[in-house]
C-alpha cells in the first residue's frame, strides 16, 4: 500500500516507531492511523486522542504488516537524523523542525518566514531586523511543511483560502519556547511566519533596555506615580512591548492587582492577570477595559490605544485614580499628542491625564567587519539631514560569518522621553480645536540625536540613521 509522503511528513517518525503507528488518512477533524491489533485497542485510540488533540480512528493490522510500513516510511528516515542542518530534497518536516527552531533560536531570530512561489521554497529568519535566506525547499513538499506545523498549532490543515493564528509551545535545550504561528493563503500557497517569543519574564528588567541615566530616572518615576497615562510610541518591531513588560516587572508586587488588555498575549507574566483580545467574538479592546475597570485594578496595561473609544476609556481609568501604561503608533514622542487629538480626544482630557510619553526605536548595531566610508561618498541630501557630519569617517556593513553575512551584530534600543510637565499641559490646553501642538518642551532626549551619536562614533551605518532622522524630522 502506498501512503503520500504529506500524509507520512505529519507524523514525526520517532512518535510513528514509538506508539507503533502509521498515519493513513488526516481530515479537518480527525486523523486515521494503521495500528498493531492489541488487547486495549479502546484504549490506546483515548490516548492517542488526547496526545494529537483530536478524534482518532485506528485500523488494526497484523505486526507483520505494520512493521513493513514502519521499516518502509520511518526506519529509514530516524537514522539519518545526524549529520547537521542540511536541507535535502525528499528530507521530512518533522525532522528538521527541531534543527530550524534550534539554529533559530541560537541566532537570535525573531521570526521565521516559511513561503513559496511558482517554482521555489523558501526559509527565511528575521536576524537583528533585516531577513535573511536560510534554506530553499523543494515546492512539491511545501505544502506537508505548512500541515505539519498547522498540526503543531492546533490549526485547521484542510483550511487553505483564510487566514489562520496559532501558538505552539514546545521546550528547546531545556528553555521553554513559544512561537506564534500565522497563515495567510497566497496565489501559489500559504505564507507561514512563525514569531519566536521567550516564555517567562525573568530577563524583563528596565536596567537591561540601555536608557540613558536621565530618560530611565523620569520612567521609573512616573511609574512609581499612582495613577495617570505612559504612552510609548514607535513602530511596530521596535520593542514597545518589551519596555511595557518590564516596567510592570518593576511594579508587580502581591500588594496590587495588576490587569492586561492584550493582542496578542507575548510574555506571560506570574502573578498578572492577562487578557488576550478576541475579536472574533467580540472581545475588544474598549470592551475588555471596561470590565477591567470593574475589577478592582490598580495598574492596566493596555497592549495599543487603536481607536478614540479604547482612548477615551483610558483616559477615564486613569483620572479616576489608575495607573494606565499603553502604547501608539507615532514617529515620535510629542506626535502622541496629536495622534489623540486626532482621533477626538478633547486637548483638556489629555492635558490632565498624560504623565509621560516616550518614542524608542532598534538600530542594528554595525559587526566588526565593518568597512570606512568617506562622507565624500554620501549623498548631498543626506549630509544636510545629519549635522556636524563635515568630513567624519562613517561606517558601513560589509558581511562576515560571525554576523550572518548581515554586517550587523545585534540591535541597540534608542530612546525618546517627554514629561509632561506644568509647561507642557498649559500649552496642551492653549491649542484650538484644529490646531496641532509642535515639539513640547523638556524632551531630555531625541531620537534623531541619539541616532546620530551612535553614527558619528562608528556603531551604526547611515543606511540605519537616516530612516529615523526622517521619522523625527520637526
């Protein structure tokens, strides 16, 4: 009997030469397996139930028989397990999915792009920012790569034309990890991305982000305050997220009740009642927040202020004696003012409410391999937008084996910090309705500057800086 090879792909072949069993049939509901006639077949089949997460259907066979299938799909395929990360044609998902995930993990990878066209595969990591190809696969076996890891991800396999999110946590060297899984249907398949995120909090730490002395001092501050707004800004992948996290790690202590509004829920944090937003069933934003505020909290974060129904909510949290930490998507952070003020939040609310806003961006750091480059080789519209640049020696990447062939090391955090002091607020109320407010007083930081720092004294290329000195040009 012949079985496909995406059929014999969604089993790993230790689990296959384990339980003794060979997959011959996978619906969106069930799966059906080729098994040993045994004494306890009922319950061998519960088992298997709860082990895959979904109805089973066993076909006893003889031991014979089933040995021939295991020694013809398997046996063969469980030895060649050594011999390192290579990727062959004919080589099993189940196989190399532990060996991607490790090497991954290793490289610091944020993501891991899964994708195919008319006549290729692809892996791609996200290293530091930038993506990178890791491996090319053969396109007929795309589609048992993308079912094995929907099976991993509880996902519905015979879903093809609708867009599907998953988690699959799994430990790896004895660190637990949790990877959330997205799918989106495409004209030559579906693209998986698999985003790597560390469960557990224990490396969350406001003095392991590299803030300046100053901008940490005013953050640590204003949150130690017991109520009012501390936005955080910047793009998406710019470690927003982070920072939140680890200014609730300074403030989790049993003596507060402290509530999240999330989507999605990246860090499990011990002792924080997390909620993961579901929108499918109408559990929004503005809806979970106005529960929260029925549950005794002292603290609430808010994973993004998207709209003026979650903002106004907020802002109502915390006037009413709340601690309220958040994020928004603004190029900078005196633009956070705006932005709300946009989305019809009154001048006079904001100027009560907002205690802090800050900006941060990550810029990825220049390996050792960097190469000179003479600012005589810049372009004369960029050496207007850097000042003090005359005739300084930059850097740019060149590309080694220890960076990937990135030119990049890792990423450095820069930051953005503006209290919102007595000044502040009085020119927050002095706006008109149309008007919008400019650069407010006492930024102790900027991130055009800090970016220009980190050029001029050789860690960051201008291919890095001039995106966000433009982001941030007044």
């Amino acid at each position: 009997m012949d079985i496909s090879n995406e059929i014999i792909a969604l089993l790993d072949p230790a689990d296959a030469l384990k339980f003794e069993i060979v997959p011959m049939e996978v619906d969106s509901d069930y799966m059906r397996f080729y098994v040993k006639k045994r004494e306890d077949l009922l319950g061998f089949g519960q088992m298997l139930s709860a082990y895959f997460g979904t109805r089973v259907d066993l076909v006893p066979l003889a031991p014979e028989d089933l040995g021939k299938l295991l020694n013809r799909y398997y046996k063969k395929e469980a030895s060649t397990l050594e011999g390192g990360p290579k990727l062959v044609a004919g080589k099993l998902p189940s196989q190399f999915l532990e060996t991607l995930l490790r090497e991954a993990f290793e490289a610091h990878c944020s993501d891991i792009h899964l994708e195919t066209g008319k006549d290729r595969a692809r892996i791609r990591f996200r290293i530091h920012g930038g993506l990178v190809v890791k491996y090319h696969l053969d396109p007929t076996e795309y589609r048992s790569w993308v079912n094995r890891i929907k099976i991993m991800a509880h996902l519905d396999i015979a879903e093809q034309r609708l867009p599907q999110d998953g988690r699959i946590e799994l430990s790896l060297e004895g660190k637990k990890l949790d990877l959330r899984v997205s799918t989106l249907p495409g004209l030559h398949g579906e693209k998986v991305v698999l985003r790597l995120l560390g469960v557990g909090s224990q490396q969350l730490s406001l003095d392991t982000l590299g803030m300046p002395e100053r901008v940490y001092t005013e953050l640590v501050q204003t949150i130690k305050r017991t109520n009012g707004i501390v936005l955080i800004s910047g793009p998406t992948g710019s470690g927003k997220t982070t920072t939140l996290y680890s200014a609730l790690n300074e403030l989790n202590i049993p003596e507060r009740n402290i509530v999240t509004v999330e989507d999605p829920v990246e860090y499990q944090l011990p002792g924080v009642h997390q909620v993961q937003i579901r929108d499918d069933i109408g559990l929004t934003f503005a809806g979970a927040l106005r529960s929260i505020l029925r549950q005794d909290p002292d603290i609430i974060m808010v994973g993004e202020i998207r709209d003026l129904e979650t903002a106004q909510i907020a802002v109502r949290a915390a006037l009413t004696g709340h601690l309220v930490l958040s994020t928004i998507h603004t190029n900078s952070a005196w633009e956070t003012i705006n932005r709300l003020k946009d989305m019809g939040v009154p001048a006079y609310l904001l100027a009560s409410s907002i205690n802090l806003s800050m900006a941060q961006r990550l810029v990825r750091i220049l390996c050792s391999c960097k190469e000179p480059q003479q600012s005589s080789q810049v372009a004369k519209e960029e050496l207007l937008l850097v000042k003090d640049l005359n005739d300084q020696i930059l850097y740019r990447p060149k590309g080694c084996s220890r960076c990937n062939y990135t030119g990049f090391s890792h990423r450095m955090a820069i930051f953005e910090s503006m209290p919102i002091t007595s000044q502040a607020r009085a020119k927050i109320l002095s706006m008109d309705q149309k008007e919008r407010v400019g650069a407010l007083p006492h930024r102790t930081t900027s991130l055009s500057l800090e970016v220009t720092r980190l050029l001029l004294t050789g860690q960051t290329s201008l291919s890095e800086a001039i995106p966000i000195i433009l982001d941030s040009y007044e």
